[in-house]
C-alpha cells in the first residue's frame, strides 16, 4: 500500500499544499500497515468479509467510512467493532479525506467543539496504546525538524511552525489552535483543555492550580445508609464537581444524636451514632466563616444480627465490577454481619480473596442500555425454549445474551418497550426456576459513561433507570432497588471525565430515584471508595529501589477498583443492601 501524490495543489484558500509533507506523512502509515492488512471500500464490506477471512495475523485493516478512512485492529473494542468476539477489528485511527481536511484548513473563528463537522468522531479515533507506541516514536523523529517560534502580533503565547514558518499549532492560556483552527477552549474550569467522547485529552496544562473560590455543591443525595458500629467514609472527590478543588474543601458532618465528624479530603461516621438526620457540610478551607454548603441528610443504620429480615434473596445486575467479586465481597461483609443472604443469577461472580463466587447477573462490558435494550449492538434477547443452551454457555458467551427480554405485547405500554422487546423481571425468573427476589442490585454506570456523550448522558441515564424501577415494581411492587455506582480513579484524565460525565450521570442517577413510585435506596458509592489506591498499577511486577525500596508506579486501570478502594465500595453496597432488606429506608 502507497499513498503518492506530485501534483502541485493548492487547499480552496490558496495556501499552497506541501505534497512532500503530503507524501512523508503516508510514509509513515505505510510502515505501521507494511507486509499486513486489507482495504475496504465501505464498512458493509470488511463485515461481509467476516471473521474466516479478517485473521488477527493481518494485524490492521483500513476502511472507508462516509469521509473518513478508519484504521481497524484485531484487538480493538472499545469503539464501534466489526465483531461481538475476538478479532473485533474496533477503530484504533480515523483519518479525513481530502474534502474533511480542506473543510478543516478553511476554518477560521471559533465554535463549540460539537458542532465541528466531523472532529468529534475524529476524537474518537485515538489508537490503542500498542498503536500509539509506535505512531509517536514515528512523529518524535518528525517533529524534531520542526521548530517553535513566535509571530509577531499573533494571539498565542507558543508556536509550532513548519520549516517555511507557516504556523502549524499555537498555545495561549485560554486557547489553543490547530491548522488555524481555534477549537480548543477554556473548559469553564479554569484549565484550557479538549477532551474526545473517550475521555482522551488532547491538551492539559501543567502545574494547574485549584480554584480559591471551589464550587462547593454536593453530589451525593439526601440518604445516607451505614450499618450499626461500622465507620464508613465520605471522600470529597466523590462530593464535588471539580476534583482539582478538593485541597479547598473542608468536610463537616454533624448527627442530631451528638456524632460529628471533621476532614479535609476524607470524613469517617458511624450511621448508627448521627441519629435519625444529619447535616453534611463543605466549606471554603479559605473561608474566614462566610457562607457554606449544607445537605441535609436522613440516616438509616441498619442493626447486627438481626433475627428478622436477614436473609434477603438479592438479584444482582451489572457490569464487570459487579461481575469481578463485587457481589461476592458483599454477600461476605453481609455474613460477618449476621446476615445470610441469597444470591440469584445465571453467572458465577469470579472470588475477591476470602471471597468465594455467588450468582448473579453481573456482565462484564455491560452497560445499562444493554439491559433495558435501548441498544442492540452487543446482546441479543435469548428465544424462549433456549434456557438449556444458554445454560450449557461460557460466562463469555452468556453475557452476549439477556435472557431479562421478552417480546412486546399489545399489552405493553408503548413506553416500557424498547426495539421491540420488554425487560421482564418476573418473566427471567420463570425461565430459570430461580427463587423470588426480595431486594434488586443495580450497578451500572462506568460503561454507559464510556459509550454516551456526556451532553446526553443525563437524560439517558434519567430515562433507563426509571425505566428500570417501573419493570422491576411491576413484578415486585414492595422489593427495594438498591442503585449504586462506583467513582473512578485520581487520574488527570479521569478526573476530566468525572466532570463532563460523572456528574451528570449522578444528576440523572438522583432525579430517577426522586420520581420512583417504589423503593429506591440510592447509594452514593462513589463518594464511598478512595479514588487513590486499590486501582490495579504498573509496572507490574513492581520494580523496587535497591536502596530505599520505593517504587515509581502509575495507575494501569483506571476503571475498575481493586484492593482496598473494592473492600471499600463494596462494604458501603452490603451496608445499603442490610437496610433494604430490614425495612430500613
């Protein structure tokens, strides 16, 4: 494959076309796609090929997608893949035509990043980490022909410019530009950053120094669930909009019963020792005693050993979170507890130490919109009479089906219907022979935040809990939901995310639990866990100094909590699930 081009161009504003940079560029491509690959005039194409014909050894494939060439990968699945299994041939790098990129060039102003014709979905395209290893060693050995300069009466601060000074890309506190287009703004927070729908950002500023004036809302919600003579934490990264604001934050929480707990990053309480209310406060560490922020808390403790309902039959849905000893860990901190709960589900949970596995419907890769079948391009609803083959599948392959949806029916409500399909809780246990759940486990978020864009995201999430809470009512009408979520890593790119979506997620999170007709018990859990250790690290295995013995780490997964940030989370969830099943909520 070559890319070649002599002919003397010019981009529709009559800035000459360099086609040696033109043909150096594809150059460069060709060396990552040398002796492997395909090229595909459409996407309908490279599917129809199929999985027999698109082998891993092929290692990349380029499609032609609308006014874009997408680079493919094997193991890539995190954006639009081609296959539900492995090879997926996911999209690792998107590159416009000719028309896209002049389209691009000819900009000139400024405009909201969404509404840029085509660059989101350009975002999207960022390689996976094996891709970009080699991509960016290619362009270090570029960019160091180029060289930074600064034009005199330009806006920017630093430039990068060509070998004939033409600029390329400039940096200013508030902006930055690409190719004369001026798109990468200041994102209200103080910090002039871009991020893509994947949350990767593409420009961050150093040494970015916290507000003094912190935005101190609270996104937590107005219950608090613990269980009697156990302490749990409150973190304010979990708490408030802007993680770069919690070195400005003080925590105060007071209980009508006496209790009152004081911390700056963290607040540790016993539910049992506040009382019936209390008040959660933040404040300005800055303050001199002006205004504050005050939530107002009711406080439900349930008791040790209770002698009656401590032995909920708990039906868990979620995604690999829940899936990966999340349900397990709570059924043990239920046990230690005086409880003796009952897992129900199809899969196996995967043990957590001194945890052993418990059923459930924990999916890993899930996501909301796959349970309520608001999207159809993971799972499929499972035929009735398949029980036995489904039954016969791999935690793999079970998760590619959701065995929750049944055929609409006239008698349906038109609202509860999505792409021809009901979730019908009491229709799943049927077909299983399961026992009668009493309390219901819903874990997702993380992975609905991966796939909705963050000016959505809300609504969305508004709408299929609420969704939800009908279907599950309907068949249950007095057995609680328990609703929770994890936070997310401390990580500079994370903590972007937690802005632009976990806090809307948390918006619709609350709004639904608000409008429920039955019980909801609306857990705040991602306020509940440090966002500062128990993430898996790298490298891996750890690489000590031989004199002080102290390790220089990064975190590897973002994602998905570990260690202690997991026991954390899921002792607030078993904490949750002992107040619903003994009524207190």
């Amino acid at each position: 494959m070559s890319f070649q081009s002599d002919a003397n161009e010019a981009y529709p504003n009559g800035t000459p076309v360099d086609k040696a940079d033109v043909r150096a560029l594809w150059g460069r491509v060709d060396g990552v796609v040398a002796n492997g690959g395909k090229v595909f005039p459409a996407r309908g194409d490279a599917e129809a090929a199929g999985q027999s014909a698109l082998v891993p050894a092929l290692s990349r494939i380029f499609v032609t997608e609308g006014s874009y060439l997408h680079l493919r990968g094997p193991s890539s699945q995190a954006l639009d893949p081609l296959f539900p299994s492995y090879p997926y041939w996911g999209i690792q790098f998107i590159v416009p035509n000719t028309t896209a990129a002049w389209n691009r060039a000819n900009h000139t102003g400024t405009q909201p990043i969404s509404t840029v014709d085509g660059l989101p979905e350009a975002l999207d395209g960022k390689a996976d980490q094996e891709v970009v290893n080699g991509l960016i060693a290619d362009a270090e050995d570029q960019a160091e022909k180029l060289t930074f300069a600064t034009a005199e009466g330009s806006p920017f601060d630093s430039h990068l410019t060509d070998s004939r000074g033409d600029l390329l890309a400039g940096w200013a506190a508030d902006r930055a530009a690409l190719a004369g287009m001026d798109f990468l703004r200041n994102d209200g927070l103080d910090r002039p950053v871009v991020v893509g729908s994947d949350n990767f950002v593409l420009w961050y500023p150093p040494d970015a120094e916290p507000a003094q004036n912190p935005a101190l809302t609270p996104y937590f919600g107005s219950r608090l669930f613990g269980i009697a003579g156990e302490r749990l934490p409150i973190y304010a990264a979990g708490l408030i909009a802007n993680r770069a604001d919690v070195e400005q934050v003080r925590l105060v929480l007071a209980g009508a019963a006496g209790e009152v707990g004081y911390g700056d990053r963290r607040v540790d309480v016993d539910a049992a020792g506040l009382g019936a209310s209390a008040a959660l406060q933040l404040r300005n560490r800055a303050d001199a005693g002006g205004p504050f922020v005050e939530l107002p808390l009711t406080v439900h403790a349930a008791p040790k050993a209770p002698g009656s309902g401590d032995a909920p039959v708990i039906l868990s849905v979620g995604d690999s979170i829940t899936h990966r000893s999340g349900t397990a860990l709570a059924a043990v901190y239920l046990d230690e507890w005086g409880y003796t709960p009952d897992f129900i589900g199809t899969l196996m949970s995967e043990t957590g130490g001194d945890a052993p596995p418990v059923a459930g419907e924990g999916k890993p890769g899930h996501c909301l919109q796959d349970l309520t079948y608001d999207v159809t391009n993971r799972v499929q609803p499972l035929a009735p009479g398949d029980e036995s083959l489904y039954n016969a599948m791999s935690t793999a392959d079970k998760r590619l089906r959701n065995t929750m949806l049944r055929a609409a029916t006239g008698g349906d409500d038109p609202a509860d219907v999505r792409n021809g399909y009901v979730l019908d809780f009491g229709f799943y246990i049927t077909r299983h022979g399961l026992a009668t759940p009493t309390v219901l486990w819903q874990g997702y978020g993380t992975n609905d935040i991966r796939d909705i864009p963050a000016g959505d995201i809300e609504d969305r999430i508004h709408d299929m809990d609420s969704l939800v809470y009908r279907r599950w009512h309907a068949a249950y009408p007095s057995a609680p939901v328990v609703r929770w979520m994890p936070g997310t890593a401390w990580d500079a790119d994370r903590n972007l995310v937690w802005t632009a979506s976990y806090i809307p997620t948390i918006r619709g999170m609350l709004r639904a639990a608000a409008e429920a007709t039955g019980p909801v018990l609306l857990v705040p859990t991602w306020a509940m866990h440090t966002p500062e250790a128990g993430y898996d690290l790298v490298p891996s295995p750890a690489i000590p100094d031989p004199v002080t013995g102290h390790i220089v780490r990064t975190i590897g997964d973002t994602i998905h909590p570990t260690g202690a940030s997991r026991r954390e989370l899921f002792r607030a969830v078993a904490a949750a699930l002992a107040c619903a099943s003994t009524g207190n909520f």
